[in-house]
C-alpha cells in the first residue's frame, strides 16, 4: 500500500509541474491550443509507450466497447479541459492557488462520488470526518489563494 501512496504523491507533484511546463510551451509556440495539442499527444505516445513495453495493452473487443458506460467516453474531454484550465488560468492565478483550487475540488467532487458511489466507485459515507476534511481543504485553499 505504501507503493500506491508513493505513486498518488508523485501524481500530484506532476500535477504542480505540469502546468508551468504547459504554459511555457504555449508561450514558445504562440498558441495555447497548439500547446495543449502537443502535451495530449505526448501524454498518448507515452501511455502507449508504457502499455507495449509492460506488456499489459490491448485493444478491447467490440462487445468490450459496446458495454462501456456513455459517460465514460468523456474521460478525455475533462482531461483537455484541465489543460485548457492550466493553459489559461494557472500563471494568471498562480500555481499554489491553481493547483490547491483543483485538488480542493477533486476532493469536494470526490466525497460526493463516494457517498454516492458514483462512477463504479465503492460508497464511503460522507461522515462528519469527511465533511470536515473537505471544509478544511476549501479553508487552506482560501489562504493559500489571499496570501
């Protein structure tokens, strides 16, 4: 378990980098949408790159595809829209309230996904803890973004 939480850690400080190196490639080329471009490809050729070399990549059947959920096609869209946001946003608003205002709302979306066991996952009861600890997300965000 200690791996899992080491490999979520080291996500969210390539969540940190990530949009520096967006906008500074959108600043390179001019064009943000161009930037935006070249970081999905390159984030598409590396997960290829992973999934051939591990062995573990397959092309799913087409009974496979037919059972996929409508909503779960749109996993791409959200994640253009997140480098859209860094795009646009990040550098404007700085990067410790962007990245505090995206994963304050990752966690508040989250509680909810949970309590309501959303999108497959498995129900965790939005409990006073959790409650809480989502307020005191949206609390340290707030000073992060004032100060």
């Amino acid at each position: 378990m200690i791996v899992l939480y080491g490999i979520a850690l080291l996500a969210g400080i390539a969540n940190a980098v990530q949009p520096g190196q967006s906008t500074q490639l959108a600043k390179s080329f001019g064009q943000p949408f161009a930037a935006g471009l070249v970081s999905m490809l390159v984030g598409t050729a590396t997960m290829l790159l992973i999934g051939l070399v591990s062995g573990r990549l397959r092309v799913p059947s087409l009974q496979q595809a037919l059972d996929v959920p409508w909503w779960a096609w749109f996993g791409g869209a959200l994640g253009a829209g997140v480098i859209l946001a860094q795009l646009f946003v990040a550098q404007r608003i700085g990067a410790a309230a962007f990245l505090g205002l995206l994963v304050t709302g990752g966690v508040i979306a989250s509680i909810a996904l949970d309590h309501f066991g959303l999108e497959g996952f498995a129900v965790h009861t939005a409990g006073p803890a959790r409650l809480a600890g989502g307020a005191l997300m949206i609390v340290g965000v707030a000073l992060v973004a004032l100060f």
